[in-house]
C-alpha cells in the first residue's frame, strides 16, 4: 500500500482508536458487500432491463399485478 495513503489512514481518529486493522477489515467487507449488490443489480439488468417484457405466455397480463398503498 502506497505510504502516503497509510500516513493519511493513520492519522485518522477512528483508526488511532481502534486500530488500521479493523479499519481495513470494515473497508474489504463494505467493498464485498457493494461489489456483491452490484453484480446481483446488474444480473436483473441483464435478465428484465433489455425493454423486452414479459415472455409471450403472459402476454396481456403486465398491468393486472396489484401492489399495496404505501
């Protein structure tokens, strides 16, 4: 890791209290988290986002859902 970055990440408050190693540890596991909805959003994108609808055995049917008011 470049020493100018763990210079600034030491001087941190949060770090000097409870250690660089918990604040990297939170930092992986925050990147994995979004990494991991990120790919879940864009498998969505790839299986519904391409504008085509649903398959042609539920043709007429894309308006008859229900959802609760808020």
């Amino acid at each position: 890791m470049d020493e100018r970055l763990l210079q600034r990440l030491d001087a941190d408050e949060e770090v000097r209290r409870i250690g660089r190693s918990a604040v990297l540890r939170r930092a992986a596991a925050d990147y994995l988290q979004r990494r991991h909805a990120r790919q879940v959003s864009d498998a969505y994108t790839r299986a519904y986002g391409r504008g085509k609808g649903l398959d042609e055995d539920f043709a007429g049917w894309e308006h008859e859902g229900a959802w609760p008011e808020p």
